[in-house]
C-alpha cells in the first residue's frame, strides 16, 4: 500500500502464528470483532482472509507476533497485499 496512513486504517488483525495453524483476530476502529477463527497456515488461505477482510473493511494493519522465523510467510504475503500494512 503507497501512503499508508494509520489514521485510515479500519481494520487491525492481530495474527498469532503457529506452525501447523494460526489463530487471527480482526477488529474494525470500533472495536466489533469481524474475524476471530483459527486459520491453516498456508498462503493461499491468507491471501484469501486478507483480501476479503480489506475489501469488505477497507485498509488493514496486520500484526504478527514473530515476524521473523515462523511469521515470515504471513508478512511477505500481507505486504504484497494492496490494502494491508505490516
């Protein structure tokens, strides 16, 4: 996302990652839980939740919590995500 703007941000999805499965929690800037569901730990499923949950909230801060090792798949599928921050 070009200019991304926390102030713009409608939605946040906390992302705790785990090997075989994630478990993620997405909240608008209300506070409404819209997500919170485990999630497998496989690329075409994020894309997929990242996708459907920016199109129906608008731009999105996704949060993981290792982002490093073990969370690297989920970060470098939400920043080739058009409407995901990291």
């Amino acid at each position: 996302m070009t200019g991304f703007d926390l102030l713009h941000c409608a939605l946040f999805i906390g992302l705790d990652v785990g090997k075989s499965e994630h478990h993620a929690t997405a909240l608008t800037t209300t506070g409404e839980k819209v997500y919170d569901k485990p999630l497998p730990n496989d690329e075409t499923k994020l894309r997929t939740l990242l996708a459907e949950l920016s199109s129906v909230h608008g731009p999105a801060l996704l949060v993981v919590d290792q982002p490093a090792t073990i969370g690297a798949l989920p970060v470098a599928v939400a920043r080739a995500a058009e409407e995901v921050e990291v």
